[in-house]
C-alpha cells in the first residue's frame, strides 16, 4: 500500500542547471523505485541554521511523493551517490 511522504534536502550551493540535474536525479530514484512524484518544490538559497561542512548556506527542496516503504528504503541507499 502506497503512503504519501515527504522528504527536505539540501543541496551545497552550485550553478543552476547542475542543481536541476541534481533535482531531477532524486526525483528519477523515487521513481525507479517504484514511487510517485507528486510535487517538487525548490525553495531556493537559505541560511543554514549552522555550519555544515563549512558551508553556510544551502539550496532547499521539498519533495511530497507516494511509495511503498520499501521503495523508500532502497531510495534511502542510492542517495549519497548523488
């Protein structure tokens, strides 16, 4: 049974067309996964609460999709290859 999910990531500060790859990346996983993309939502460049990695700012994306659980999982695996 699919369940409705959402997922935030943030993405270190790059050019944007490499960040669009790098979106559509993701939502290409989810799908190969046997999910939904129901919307892809960027929110842009924002402050980070605190340093990461020694960065202070990122690139937000809000992701609503629907899948089964074990398609989440095995999206979980892949997402640091991106």
């Amino acid at each position: 049974m699919k369940k409705y999910y959402e997922i935030m990531y943030i993405v270190k500060p790059i050019e944007e067309d490499a960040f669009k790859e790098v979106v559509a990346k993701f939502d290409k996983l989810i799908t190969e996964n046997g999910g939904k993309v129901e919307k892809t939502d960027c929110w842009g460049k924002r402050r980070l609460a605190y340093e990461i990695q020694d960065l202070k700012e990122g690139l937000y994306v809000l992701v609503t999709f629907q899948a089964e659980a074990a398609a989440v999982r095995r999206s979980e695996e892949h997402t640091s290859e991106l």
